[in-house]
C-alpha cells in the first residue's frame, strides 16, 4: 500500500498522560500536514511541513502539541499532559507541492484518541 | 480565505443525480474551489476542482457560474457507496493544505 499511512488508529489513554502519533506519507511527497477533527465536524488545520522544515501552525496548536519532521520523511505529533478535550481524529495528508498544482491533499485513515 | 456556506445534509434515492450548492461570495480572484469527500473513519478524498465554468472527470462534475460566488458539485447517478460528508473548500495556492473544511453537507443515498 503507498498511501498515506497512520499509526496507532486508536489510542485510548488517561488525562494527563502523553501520546504520540505517527505519520507516514506517500514517499515522494514534500508537503506534510496534520488536521484534528472531532465528532460532526469537518478536519480543522493544525500544522504543516515542507521536507523537515515546519512552516506554520494554527493557533488550535497549543504549547501541548509538538510535531516533527525529522530527514523530511515521516512526521510525529505528540500531546502531552492529554486533556479530555483533546479527545478527536487527528488527521495526516500529503502532498507533492508543484508550481500551481491542484493541491490535492492524500489524507491518511487517521488516528482515534480518546482521554479518559 | 474565503467563508462557504453549504447544506447540512441531503437525502438522495440511488440512480438519481445530486447537485450540492456552496455559497462563497467572497471568493478572491486568485481562489480555486475544491471538493473532497469522507467516508467514517476515513479522511478526506479529493473529488474536484475548479476555477470556472465547468470541469468534469470520472466522478462529478463542478459547475461555477460567471460570477463565482457559489458553485455546484453534482454527482450523477449515485450509489449507496456515495453516502458520505462533502466539504466544499475555497483558496488560493499559498492556502493548499490549510483550509478550514466547515461541517460539509451529509449525502444519505437510500435504495
């Protein structure tokens, strides 16, 4: 499969403890992101990557969540101190960014927290 | 980035065509419209896009009028397998990636 790939697909974990997710992108992909998106509502923007560099976060973002890029390749997002607000889909796409592309985004199946 | 308004929810019988209206009136010369498509618990898949006028590929067809403040997806012939959630996106290619997807409209195909 060389789609874009998520693991864990579910975490369940405790208040106050950390998770960490990782992502997968289509190999020759340049462009990361990570999106969250929580129960009827539709993905919402947290940070994106350009090869290892992180070149914007939203200010959903908060000082709890860190995400990296190490070697421009696979990407983590890590929670620490989880609240139960916290608790949603969190979303990683890649793209290939070319010169006016279409910008399509290839979202992976995601990855379920849920904060006890 | 450019604010959509589009329907909640739609309710559709198979082989009948469903046409989904999203309202961007002000939408930036610059902007592209682009649609994308989620099942549960799958992320998004990009459906189409366009800028004006009519663009069709296997999938749907997007229909922009002269003056670009609304656009609509149109899916021909659904399926059961097409009950899913569409958002309708507007932004220019510095935004690609960033957009706010909104609530989307849910499509319910029944047989």
């Amino acid at each position: 499969d060389t789609g874009v790939s998520q693991d864990p697909r579910h975490k369940i974990t405790k208040r106050g403890q950390n998770v960490t997710f990782r992502c997968d992108p289509i190999s020759e992909h340049n462009r990361l992101y990570w999106y969250r998106q929580t129960l009827g509502q539709g993905p919402e923007f947290l940070t994106y990557f350009q090869n290892e560099a992180q070149l914007e976060k939203s200010r959903l973002l908060s000082d709890r969540f860190s995400a990296e890029r190490p070697k421009g390749s696979f990407s983590t997002l890590e929670i620490q101190r989880t609240e139960q607000g916290d608790s949603a889909m969190y979303l990683c796409a890649s793209s290939l960014a070319l010169q006016k592309d279409t910008g399509e985004l290839f979202f992976g199946e995601g990855s379920r927290l849920t904060v006890l | 980035l450019a604010k959509t308004t589009q329907p909640i929810s739609m309710d559709s019988y198979e082989g009948q065509e469903v046409n989904i209206t999203c309202s961007h009136n002000n939408i930036a010369t610059n902007d592209y419209i682009t649609w994308y498509q989620q099942f549960p618990s799958q992320g998004p898949r990009f459906i189409i896009q366009g800028y004006k006028t009519k663009v069709t590929n296997e999938v749907a067809s997007l229909f922009i009028p002269a003056d670009r403040k609304s656009s609509t997806l149109s899916l021909p012939r659904v399926s059961l397998s097409d009950t899913a959630v569409y958002y309708c996106l507007v932004g220019d290619y510095g935004s690609w990636g960033k957009l706010q997807f909104g609530a989307g409209t849910q499509v319910v195909v029944t047989p």
